[in-house]
C-alpha cells in the first residue's frame, strides 16, 4: 500500500497537466492574492467564532418560514455552516496560504 502511494505521488509529480493545474490555483503574489485569501478564508472563519450562533438562528428562523423549496435548503446549508462556529483548519489554512503569498511577493521582489 506504502509503494503504491509512493508511485502515484511520483507520477502526480512528473505530470505536467497536474502541475500546471496546481499553478493555476495558486493566488497570484500581489495585493489582489492577499485580499481574496483574507475575503475567503480569514474573513469568514473569524466572523463563524464571533457570531456563527447568531448567524446559525438567523437562517433557522428563515428556514422555518421560507415557502420555497431551494431557498429553504440555503438556509439549512447556511445553518449548517455557522452551527459549529468557525474551524481552526480552515483557519490555519487561510493563514498558511496567506504567510505562502506573502512569501512569494517578497521572493519576486529580491
């Protein structure tokens, strides 16, 4: 099981569409790299420590009284989301990709 993990990482590595594919996802080193993370990654987790009960209420009362179908499961998911209140992952996560922008702008500025 070990070898064969080991094989399909090599192979992962030596492909040049995955490559360019991991590149592609990679936030761009410059002022527009930083606000996206901190928009999509930082900003919504703090936000879920600070007020996900309140938020989670808020969507089951809407959930409750919304007639239609899809928009209620939007309310459920947002519910769901915001329930638990934030995720130290996804916070860690946002952070290291920030530290990894970063990083690279200054690498690009030397």
């Amino acid at each position: 099981m070990k070898r064969r993990l080991h094989r399909a990482a090599r192979r992962a590595a030596a492909n040049p569409i995955l490559r360019q594919s991991f590149q592609s996802l990679k936030p761009k080193p410059n002022l527009w790299g930083i606000v996206g993370t901190l928009l999509l990654f930082i900003l919504p987790e703090i936000l879920a420590f600070w007020r996900g009960s309140e938020i989670a209420a808020w969507a089951h009362a809407h959930y409750l009284q919304e007639p239609d179908g899809i928009l209620r499961l939007n309310y459920r998911l947002l519910e769901m989301i915001f329930a638990e209140g934030g995720s130290w992952v996804n916070l860690g996560i946002g952070i290291a990709l920030l530290g990894w922008i970063v990083y690279e702008w200054r690498r690009e500025g030397s």
